[in-house]
C-alpha cells in the first residue's frame, strides 16, 4: 500500500463486498496541481481508492496472509464527474473472483449522490514475506501493521 487513501471503511461483507470512504480536503497535496484554479480528485486517485478497498477485501477474505495486492489490470474505467475538496467518495467494491493469489472485483465511486468512477479490477497478491521483488524479510511486523491499519479504518 503506497498512498492510503482509504479514510474509513463503512461496510464489509468478508470476501464478497466492501464500502469505503475518502473525504477530499483541500490540505491534500496533490490538489495544488491537479488543478490550481479548479483543485479536484485525480481519476488515477479515484482509481487507486478503488483498488485500495478491494486490496482490504482481499486481506480480510485471506486472514491477512496476503500482504502486497497490486492492481494487475483495470478494465473499462469511466469517468463521470469531478470530486472536489469538502465532497466525500464513497467507494463500493464488490468481488467477482477471489483466489490464492489473484481476484477480480468490479466497482464504482459516488459523491454527492452522483457515480463518478467505475470499473472492473484485477489483482494480484503475495503471501506475508514474499512479493513481486523477491523475499521481504520479516513478516510478523508487516502482518501486525496491517491488522492494526485495518481495525483503525473499521473504527
């Protein structure tokens, strides 16, 4: 996980669904860039909240054994509005396919009652002490800190 931008997960349904939110405050970096007259959300961002709630899906469904979820693949992604500093996304992800070590999820962002990102998802995971570089050491400490990330975001 690289960017956290998971605030608060609201609903989880183990393995087959979650429901996550991001509130978007103008303290974000990012948004004086993206635009500087007119700061919103990038896609990519909304992208990447969507895979991050997916990737909890994952490590819940597999009691954490799987410690690195990267995005191997997003298919039909659309955009349909903007999210702007004050609006809060609210991702929903639901499961298609849950295996070992890769699964496929579809899902959508809303704000302001309106959908503004969708797409289907693919991942890949690595179990705790392994990832796509190689072996990653100790795993006790990373197992521990995700759990502990997790039962903050569940709040």
């Amino acid at each position: 996980m690289r960017y956290g931008l998971i605030d608060r997960i609201v609903e989880l349904e183990r393995g087959r669904r979650i429901v996550a939110v991001k509130a978007v405050t103008l303290a974000e970096e990012y948004l004086a860039d993206h635009f500087p007259t007119f700061p919103v959300l990038p896609g990519v961002l909304m992208l990447e909240a969507l895979a991050e709630s997916a990737a909890w899906l994952v490590r819940d469904a597999q009691s954490f054994v799987c410690g690195v979820v990267l995005l191997r693949e997003a298919k039909n992604v659309t955009y349909k509005n903007f999210v702007r500093p004050g609006e809060v996304l609210r991702l929903e992800v639901g499961c298609r396919r849950l295996e070992r070590d890769e699964s496929d999820f579809e899902g959508a962002g809303f704000s302001q009652g309106r959908e503004v990102v969708r797409a289907r998802l693919g991942l890949r995971h690595f179990p705790v002490g392994q990832s796509p570089w190689g072996k990653t050491g100790e795993s006790a400490p990373l197992v521990q800190h995700l759990r502990a990330r997790f039962a903050l975001l569940r709040g």
